[in-house]
C-alpha cells in the first residue's frame, strides 16, 4: 500500500508513482530512502539515472521522479499525469524540446 505522507513512507516502493524497477534505478543513483528525495533537482537525477545504465529512459522516468521529490518535499500524492507539464517544461527549459 503506497503511503499517504512522506513521514509514513518507510521504502521508496512506499511512495507514489514508484515501483520496484524505479526504486531499484533511484538506488543505483544513491537514493535509498524516501526522504533522501527531498529537495532533489529531479532533470539531474534523471540523467545521472541515464548515465549509470547507459541508456536513455523514457521521460515517464522522469514524471516519476517529480512525483517523488514532490512527495518527498511533503505534497500530497499526485496522480502521474500531473507531472507531464512540469516535465515538459523542464525538458522546453533545458534547450532539449528542440
């Protein structure tokens, strides 16, 4: 069951929106506890992500990752969907969406 509060989130399989390939990549990244995700810059993470298995993700990767750090710096957990415009702005952003 995915936890409603970050003070309750014990795994990083506890969060929303991550399952265990996820949390098995944010462990790889030296993520590895829910609360390590606060404050986290989630555009960086992902390409750290990319660069230690040396391929590149799906942005649904990404929209993961801002749910985490959004759940993790004490939101409310989101549905995935709310995280395409913010991922798409980042993306727009960083000079990649063109």
């Amino acid at each position: 069951m995915k936890a409603e509060h970050i003070s309750i989130a014990s795994r990083l399989e506890d969060m929303p929106n991550i399952g265990p390939a996820v949390a098995s990549l944010l462990r790889d990244a030296g993520i590895h506890e829910p609360t390590d995700m606060a404050g986290q810059d989630a555009l960086w993470l992902y390409d750290k992500i990319c660069q230690i298995t040396r391929q590149t993700h799906s942005t649904q990767l990404l929209d993961r990752l801002l749910s985490a750090v959004d759940f993790a710096d004490g939101h409310s957990p989101k549905k995935l969907e709310e995280f395409v415009a913010k991922r798409n702005a980042l993306i727009n952003d960083s000079g990649r969406g063109s």
